[in-house]
C-alpha cells in the first residue's frame, strides 16, 4: 500500500483490533477462523501476509506449524507481538522479507482487498511458497464489495423493499469508506477474475472454491440481515504452487 493508505491503517488499527479480534466479531470466530483452521491443518510452515493482531498466526501455531505473522502496521504488528503465539514481523505484501520456497502454506485473511500492488504482492506469495505448497486466500466477496454497494431501503415501493444494491463490478476501483464515525479505511474493489488470473499466471492454481452462508451470529447482529441469508459475504479460494 501506498504511504497515505499506510497512514490510514495506522490512525484506524485500533477500529480492527476491536471490533473483529480476539472473540469480538461473529464471522470470524463462527466462520473464518474454523475454515482456516480446517484449511491449514498439516502445514508445517506457515506465513500469513496482513496478520493483523495476529490471530490466524496463533490459530495455525496451535495446530504445530512454525508460523511468522507479517503485517506493514505497526500498531497491528505491537499488539500481535504482545499477543504472542507466533513470530510477527512489519513487511508489506509487495516486498516479503523471505527467502524463495520458505513455506509449504500462505495464508492472506481479508487483506488483499486493501492492496494496491496486488500484482507484485501474488507473485511474492508465489515466490516464498514451497511448488505444492498452498495458497489460503480468504476475501469479502466482491459481489458486495463493489463502490456504492450497501443496502438499501426502499420506502417507495409497495409494499417497501430492503436489498443489497451492486455497483459496477467489472470496475476495478479504489475507495477510502468512512466505515464508522471518522475512521476511514481504503478498499480496493476487483472482480474476482482479476484475482484468479493472477493466481494463475503465477502458478497459484484454484482447487477448492468456498462462498458460505453468512453465519447465524452476523444474521442476528441485525433484523435487516435476514433477508441476506443467502448472499455470501466471504469468498475462500485454496490454490496450490503448481
């Protein structure tokens, strides 16, 4: 990311840190966390790109592997280090600080929808996995992470209707979303072809594809939710190093 960007995750850390770590959140703890650990069981050594606080780090050291948590804010790296459970380090996606072939599984854990330099970050995650090592790539869905998507409520209807609207999908764009009060986070919408192709010209090869369900924690966290039951917020791709 760019410095401006690096500067708005680090002003904001803290809005991550506690809201969608260490229990706070329902689709981590009821659906990311159980996929990752179910996906990286057996590695042996693991990076994963955007750490954060670190609790994909610690998920994969409790399951044996050796892992090294990397993240390019500081205030994400401080408190992932203090957490401990693994070994945390400030690099970005673009530029990793590993030797070639260092580890048999990479795991990126909503991350690359806030990377500007996703084609130099793919051919890093491809650089320091192992040749049939995995790729655990977890993103929002870009069906909803389009600019101008959210819901909507629609009185002028009759009856009224509430439903997601989609914006220009086939668009890759660039937005800094104000996504509470005065804390302001950049996100890069790409259709997920955009994604796959550059998995494959590095040699990053999708065997497994997941689009689940919202859990029912998130669902409750709203009556408006209901309605979304069976819109995918989260899209999990695996991809192996051919």
């Amino acid at each position: 990311m760019s410095a401006s960007s690096n500067e708005l995750w680090e002003t904001h850390a803290g809005w991550w840190i506690g809201g969608f770590t260490d229990g706070a959140d329902p689709e981590y703890e009821e659906q990311i966390l159980p996929l990752a650990a179910s996906e990286l069981a057996g590695a042996q050594r693991v990076l994963d790109v955007g750490c954060g606080d670190g609790q994909v780090s610690r998920l994969a050291a409790r399951l044996g592997a050796t892992v090294i948590g990397a993240d390019p804010t500081w205030n994400c790296v401080s408190v992932a280090q203090s957490r401990g459970g693994a070994t945390f380090a400030q690099a970005g996606a673009a530029q990793l600080p590993f030797a070639d072939d260092s580890f048999d599984a990479v795991v990126a854990c909503l991350v690359f929808e806030h990377i500007r330099e996703v084609d130099s970050a793919i051919a890093e995650v491809a650089r320091v996995l192992q040749r049939g090592g995995r790729f655990c790539f977890f993103l929002n869905h870009p069906l909803l992470q389009t600019p101008n998507s959210g819901w909507i409520d629609d009185q002028f209807l009759d009856p009224p209707e509430q439903y997601w609207r989609i914006g220009p999908y086939l668009i890759e764009d660039e937005t800094i979303e104000e996504v509470e009060k005065d804390v302001f986070i950049p996100f890069i919408h790409r259709p997920l072809s955009r994604y796959v192709n550059l998995l494959a010209a590095n040699g990053l090869l999708v065997e497994r594809m997941d689009e689940p369900a919202p859990p029912t924690g998130f669902l409750a966290k709203a009556h408006e939710y209901g309605a979304a039951a069976t819109i995918p917020r989260l899209l999990y791709l695996r991809t192996r190093k051919s």
